[in-house]
C-alpha cells in the first residue's frame, strides 16, 4: 500500500537523484541539539549552537 501511495515520488528519484536525506539528517541534528540542553532561555543562543554543531567548523587552534 506504501508503495503504490508514493510510486510517483519513488520514479521521481530515478529521473532527477534527489532526496531530502541531507535535511533529515540536520533535522535529527537539531532535535540532538535540543534534547541536550533541555531547553534553552535565549533563542539567540539556541541558534548559535545549531550553527556551532552543524557548521562542522574545526575549532582546534594547535
């Protein structure tokens, strides 16, 4: 039933090869980010933190 509801989209994949993977993976990310801190007083310092994890910047200065 899954299949048939969705047989579009799954053709779709073989015509263009995109998928919303990489925007579930952030999603998950930023759910992570939220669990951790259990809620945040600032919505300024919650979006610093999403940029912090998910901007993969390499903070090691030696």
């Amino acid at each position: 039933m899954t299949i048939r509801n969705h047989f579009e989209g799954i053709l779709n994949y073989f015509d263009n090869r995109y998928t919303n993977a990489i925007l579930e993976e952030m999603n998950s990310i930023i759910q992570n980010i939220k669990r951790r801190a259990r809620g945040f007083r600032n919505d300024e310092y919650f979006k610093t933190m999403i940029y912090l994890v998910c901007g993969k910047l390499d903070l090691n200065l030696i």
